[in-house]
C-alpha cells in the first residue's frame, strides 16, 4: 500500500485554501508550512502567464529523512505514509537536510520537526485529508498508488504525470498533471529580493551563480532558513583535529620524532578535541537534554548514529593508550605503539565518516560529490598538523604532515567533479560555493594560489623547525583559520540552492 496524491496544476487556482487548512487541521506554527503554493510567472507585460505548484512531502517510496534520522523519529508506515513522532525528535535537523523537497520544517516551541504526514489521524477515521476536503476545484486526489483500481493510479495510466525532482531516486508519491517546467525546477526563475506578499527571509547576499529561465520569475514562495551553521563548520575542524592528532601518532615513533614532544601529546589533543566534538554536536540540538535517545533508540542506517559510536572508540581506545603509557604496568609498555597505528584507523573513521553522512543528505547536493572523504582526510591531517605547531610541537614529522595535508588539499583542489554529480543544484551550490570570499580572497580562483604558496612556506618551516619551533606557530594559526572559514562556506554554500 502506498498512499500518495495527483494535484492537477490544470485546475488550480492557487487559492491556498489547502496552506490555510493544513495549519488550522494541525496547528502549524508561523513560519512553518506542511503545504504551500509557489506561484512562478513567465513572460513579458502584457504576455504574462502565472503557474501554480502545490508542495508538500511527498511520501516518498525510499525517504531519504527515515534512513538518516538517528532515533527512529521519522517511519514509513505500512500504508506509506511518512510520520513524525514529535516525542522522539531530538531537532537534529538532518531529515532537513536529507529531504530534496524542504518539506519539514523545525517547530522551535516544541524543537521538533514536523511535515506533512496525510493527515493520518483522518484517514485512520475514514476521513479525507483537511487540504483535499476544502479545495474548491478538486485538484487535490489522494489515493493508493499500489492499488491498480485507485483514482490516482488509473489517472497515471491514462496521463503523463511530472514529480520533483525525480533525479533523486526517492521515488515521489505525489504527481502533477500539467505542472509546469519551470516551477519544479528549483532556482531555474529568478528569485526577486521579496515576493507579492512578503519579504524573502536568508536571501543569500551573493548574485544567483547560474543562468535561469528567461523572463521567468518566482514571485510566492516558502523559503526555509540555513539550518546548519558555524556549529557545523566547527565541528568538522575540531573533528578533523582529534582524528588527524590519531593520525600522526604513529609516525612520531617511527622517524624518532617522539622525543621532540611529551609522548601523551597526540592522545590528549585527540581526546580534547574529541570532548569540543561531542559538546558541539549536543548543543547544536533542538532538544539538547534529549542526546540520549542516540543509545535508546538508535537507528542503525543513520551515520549520525554510527559516528556517535566511531567517536566512543575512539575516545575508548585513546584513553587507554593513555592509560597504558601513564601506568606502565609490566609487560603492557609495548603496547602503546601498535595501539597507536590501530587508533590512527578509528581517527582516519572520525575525520571521514561525516563524508557518508553527507551522502545520505538528498538534499544537499554539494556535499554527496565523490571525493569529499579525501578531502576531510587530507583537511584532518592539516588541521592537527597546525595544531601541533601552534603549540610549540613543530618537528620534522609534524611539519611534514602539514606540508603532505596542504599538498594533497592542492592536488584535490583541482580534481574535476564527475559528470553525474553535476546535478541543477549541485551547481548552484557549486557557484555559491565558489563565489564566496574569505577575507579579499575569492574561492573560485583568487585561493588556488594559496594551498600551494602554504605548502611552500611550510617546506622552509621545515629547515627552521628543529631549531625554532616557535616560527612553526603563525602558519599553524593561519591555516586551522583558513580551513574554519573554508568549512563554513562549503557548509553553508550546499543549503543555499532553493528544494522548492
């Protein structure tokens, strides 16, 4: 059984008497909306032609939200329908960053995601969803697609329905007749600083970096707001430094490069930055007290999940090499060293596996490209490459790191994107990516001197290094900076393009 709807764009007249129903049926706060009506015009005055799209979840047959949501709080029930359970949400927001329709919303009274779920307290009682019951021209059918005898599936045999953005492999529950192109391709119209009724909220400051259709503009619209920020960004340096001090490790032993530094150095930076890592996380929640629910109710699919228990390994098997050297209980004191080379395989999990909870973002096509996991690889090792040296712990090792991390952040730089990941929003995102300045430096070509000018830099640090490992500490600031502000355009740069 798979529950879904047919809007007919043909008759529409873009009323919003569905918007109005749905928040009154179920208490939709301002701001939020489970349904909404985008008007799109085209043309030129007097030739103008205005298009309707009703949005909503689109109960999708593999969504993209219950497989990333860690504590089960989004399921797919038997009939097909999407639900939210508002009790166990812990305002994550990773569903909204998953969804590719921006169809949930964050309820802040309450810090709980909520969406469309087809009025399922009706249709449990025989009822029609509130939206279907007070549209005036009946564009609005709901109906079962997997039962060949329903009204939608026999509307999908005898006409040709259009989805949103089919690319995504979710397979949509909710089909169009007559949609137009334009409005269910997000960001293809130009979007004015405000719409007909309203001003536009987080309108990016940078111009749109992609053509749109000709004289085609979006003129109603929901927008939602950039959901993840700095915290983010945060996170994926301090991670990247607990996971790339892990690392290095092993290789301090192996060039003699131990004694240069107080051999609880790598484990308790680790450990540290590992603490900031799991603060950052907590406190980004909406439900902050509620981070227990990852243990209680854990969902396996989910990478938020996995890398909770990649970050406990991690701090399991740091403290205990820790522990090891501090004690030295007899006949244990070899271990440090081969524990060592097995923590620098959990730390290379902790600074990559957010690359594959990107994946599971649908929504965000920036951050699914291949390659990212190198990138977050090469940034952990550079990341706690310059830690080291601001901290005054510049060695041969330490440096070289730094030099190997800038050198293979330059290679990667310049490494072209696949064809397939080339998506309409992944070029949005893409060009909002690139156009953003970090200082007077520009992304898109101004920075691509700067990888490789460090590299250079580093490699004199490494003649000064043994003798002044103070001098190491300037570039060392430099850099976790530079990659801070890199993290948090690529971060915000992937929600910028519209999903509706």
């Amino acid at each position: 059984m798979q529950y879904g709807f047919v809007i007919d764009q043909d008759a529409c007249i873009g009323c919003h008497a569905c918007t109005v129903a749905c928040k009154a049926e179920n208490d939709v706060p301002v701001g939020g909306f489970r349904t909404s009506v985008k008007y799109v015009e085209v043309g030129k005055f007097p030739q103008v032609k205005r298009s309707f799209l009703v949005q909503r979840c689109n109960h999708c047959t593999n969504p993209p939200c219950v497989a990333i949501c860690p504590v089960n709080a989004l399921t797919k029930r038997a009939d097909g329908i999407v639900d939210v359970d508002r009790d166990a949400c812990i305002g994550c927001r990773a569903c909204m960053q998953a969804c590719p329709y921006d169809a949930l919303y964050l309820n802040e009274d309450l810090g709980a995601v909520e969406k469309c779920h087809f009025c399922a307290h009706r249709i449990e009682k025989g009822l029609q969803p509130a939206c279907v019951t007070v549209c005036p021209v009946g564009a609005i059918i709901p109906g079962d697609f997997d039962d060949p005898e329903s009204r939608v599936s026999l509307i999908r045999k005898a006409k040709m329905l259009s989805a949103r953005r089919p690319e995504q492999g979710t397979g949509p529950n909710v089909r169009y007749i007559g949609a137009s192109e334009v409005a269910l391709k997000p960001g293809s119209a130009e979007k004015p600083p405000q719409f007909i009724w309203s001003q536009r909220r987080d309108a990016p400051a940078e111009p749109w970096p992609v053509p749109t259709e000709p004289d085609a503009r979006e003129v109603l619209n929901s927008e939602p707001k950039i959901e993840w920020g700095w915290p983010v960004a945060l996170y994926l340096v301090t991670k990247g430094i607990a996971g790339g001090a892990a690392m290095i490790a092993p290789f301090l032993g192996l060039f003699g490069a131990a004694g240069k530094m107080p051999w609880w150095a790598p484990e308790s930076i680790g450990l540290v930055f590992m603490l900031v890592t799991v603060f950052l996380l907590i406190e980004d929640l909406a439900k902050p007290m509620h981070f227990y629910k990852l243990f209680t109710r854990p969902n396996w699919n989910s990478w938020l999940v996995k890398g909770g228990i990649v970050l406990t390994i991690f701090g399991g098997l740091s403290a205990l090499i820790l522990a090891l050297g501090l004690f030295k209980p007899e006949g244990q004191v070899g271990l440090v060293e081969p524990l060592r080379w097995l923590n620098a395989l959990v730390g290379a999990l902790v600074s990559g596996y957010t690359a594959f909870l990107f994946k599971q973002c649908k929504g965000r096509d920036l951050w699914e490209a291949d390659g990212l996991l190198w990138h977050l690889l090469a940034q952990s090792v550079t990341a706690a490459a310059a830690l080291f040296c601001l901290v005054g712990m510049g060695n041969p090792v330490t440096v070289g790191a730094l030099i190997a991390g800038a050198a293979s952040l330059g290679v990667l730089h310049f490494v072209p994107v696949r064809d397939r990941d080339r998506t309409e929003n992944f070029l949005q995102a893409q060009g909002f990516f690139l156009q953003t300045k970090i200082g007077t430096v520009r992304i898109a070509k101004d920075s691509t001197w700067i990888i490789p000018l460090l590299a250079l830099a580093t490699l004199g640090l490494l003649i000064l290094a043994p003798p002044f490992p103070a001098i190491c500490a300037i570039p060392g600031a430099v850099v976790i900076y530079y990659l801070f502000l890199y993290e948090r355009a690529f971060v915000r740069a992937g929600q910028l393009p519209p999903l509706s």
